[in-house]
C-alpha cells in the first residue's frame, strides 16, 4: 500500500527526567530501526506540523487545553505523578497531534492507503479534561474528531497498546459514530476497560472492551481480532480505522506481562488492511528498546506489503475465549452485538 511516514527529530524535545520510561531513546531506537530496514524509502514523507488550538478542542474541553498550556509551557514538572513535561512539551504535543491530523487528513484523501505516526508524547489516556499516563493531549482523538468534522461519517479507532485508553473512550464514550475497540492487560493501569464498559446514550454499543489476563499471547489475541474486533469493523463499515499502537503487549516489555512478539503486530495489520479502508497507526507505548523497533518496523513492513494471513485461531487460553463472550453477551441488543453474535 502507498504509506505515508511521519516522524521528526523535534520529538525528540519531550525530555524526560532520569529513569523515566517514556524516554527519547524509544524513538530514537524505531527510527534507526527503520533506517536500517530500508522500508522508509518506500514511504511518502509528511512533515510535522503544530495542530490548531480548535483542532484540539474537536475533543478536549477548550478550558483544559488552555489551563495546560499555562501550566506546562516552558517548564519542567509533572502533571501527575506519572506524567512529566520539559520546556519544549507543549510545542512537542502539539506537533505530535498535527501530526496525527495531517496523517489522517492524507489517508482519508486518498493520498496514500496508509499512514504510520512515530511522534511522542503519546496520547491514549489523556481525557477531555485530563492529561495523565504520560499523555499531554490525546493525538488520536483529536485526529479522529478532525476526521468527521471534515465529513467522514464513522470513524473505528483499534487500540491494542497493553493499557487500556480510557481518554479514547471516554472521549467517544456517547459518540455512536466513532467505535472504540480495545484489548489490553486487565486489572491493570488505568483500571478500566471492563467488559461491561459500552458506551452509553447514543453511544451504546460503540465502545467494544476485550480485558485479558496477565500472560495472553499471540493466539489470544488473534482470536480477539478474528471473533470481536473484525465482525464489529465489518458491520461498523467505517471511512477511516485509527490504530493506537503500542508495543507494550510484546513479551520483552517491562512494564507489562503479555506475550506478543513482533510478528504478531504484522498479523494485526494484515488483517485491518484487508478490509480495504484508510488505514492509519500512531505510536502510543512500548517500553523495551528492541521490542518497540522490532514491532515497529514489522507494523511499517506490513503497512506498506499487505498480505493474506492465518485467521480464526482453532485453540486460544479459555480467559480469552471467556472475555469474548461477556464483551459479545455486554452488546446484546445492540447492532453491533447482533453483529458478533452472527459472526460467533
Ligand atoms: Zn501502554
């Protein structure tokens, strides 16, 4: 597929203080990956740009935005214990969601098929309201709200980072045009993503949760792709798919305690390709070095060579099987549920 890369070296200005995970060095270490696999001549270039305060407020409240700005900008500190900023963080959020808009903008044109973001911060927990999570401003939020206010008339965001993005979904959370699928590590931070978690008002039955244990690997997830995640974005017939990739599910991760390799995230694109839509990835987690470049560069791989892969895993841990069940009985008597029902 035509694919568009966009990434920069001014990500690089979101310092972190010592120790901290969220730290330049996982950027720097994709992008050399990713010169090293000669994959990134084969994608169009698009520059980075600051997004528009109202982009930005197509998805947070415009009060937040202001009130973070003069707490952050120029500055070093945290907004939570988990969420520090440098003096170049403000400028450096906004990039990375410009980038996101103008990536998406690029896709859903037709431009290009596809388009892989590798910006920091990352976005999937800051809320409408909230930075939190290592998350100043939510990216793939903001390029999604971006996305329908320009026409696009539904809009599937898939997050397989191994946290569950609570900011996504509680930003969509009454939103019937923009479904939120998850599949993450549970319990674990940020303590969401239930099974039972669907969206309400209009939104009910949009918002689609597959809690794993500790200890899933690749077949497990397969089989959360192939039995919720594909019948749902098969009924949804969504213009756009909005992937947050993180890396953190992988097995050298030290954060969390899952077992993907990164293979597994070729087969993930693989299948999200096949449904012919735009297809767009942004970097959210992924902690160990060469986990996070491997995974990376299998995901930019198989953006830009999509091919036919294995699906409907025969065998998968039974706590998988048993999460696919509650998220498809959580959605009885919704569109989407009975479009899972069909599929199971
Ligand atoms: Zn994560």
């Amino acid at each position: 597929m035509r694919t568009a890369l966009c990434t920069d070296p001014l990500f690089l200005q979101h310092a972190e203080p010592p120790g901290h995970p969220e730290r330049r060095a996982r950027l720097e270490a994709v992008t050399a990956a990713l010169d090293r696999s000669g994959l990134v001549e084969r994608c169009v270039r698009l520059a980075p740009r600051r997004a528009e305060l109202s982009e930005l407020a197509l998805a947070h409240d415009a009060q937040f935005v202001a009130a973070l700005q003069a707490q952050i900008e120029g500055r070093s500190g945290f907004v939570d214990p988990d969420t520090y900023h440098s003096p170049a963080s403000w400028s450096t959020a906004l990039y990375a969601a410009g980038a996101a808009i103008d990536a998406t903008r690029a896709a859903l044109s037709g431009d290009v098929d596809a388009a892989f973001v590798l910006a920091r911060p990352p976005g999937h927990h800051a809320e409408s309201r909230r930075a939190m999570g290592f998350c100043l401003l939510n990216n793939i939020a903001v390029a999604a709200a971006v996305a329908r206010a320009q026409g696009a008339d539904r809009v599937a965001i898939l997050d397989w980072d191994v946290h569950h993005g609570n900011g996504t979904q509680e930003i969509f959370w009454r939103d019937p045009n923009v479904l939120y699928l998850s599949v993450h590590q549970y319990p674990f931070y940020p303590g969401t993503g239930a099974n039972a978690e669907i969206g309400e008002g209009e939104g009910r039955g949009t918002t689609l949760n597959v809690p794993l244990p500790a200890g899933m690997g690749p077949d497990e997830y397969d089989f959360v792709f192939d039995h919720i995640f594909m019948p749902a974005l098969r009924a949804f017939a969504p213009a756009l798919i909005l992937v947050s990739a993180g890396y953190d599910a992988h097995v050298d991760d030290p954060l969390a305690n899952m077992r993907l390799v990164e293979k597994s995230y070729a087969g993930f694109v693989h299948r999200l390709a096949s449904l012919g839509k735009p297809l767009v990835a942004l970097l959210e987690g992924g902690y160990d070095l060469h986990g996070v470049s491997a995974s990376a560069s299998a995901t930019l791989d198989s953006l830009l060579h999509p091919a036919p892969c294995r699906q409907g895993v025969a065998q998968c841990a039974p706590p998988a099987e048993e999460s696919c069940a509650r998220t498809r009985a959580a959605l009885t008597g919704t569109t989407l549920g009975l479009a899972l029902a069909d599929a199971a």
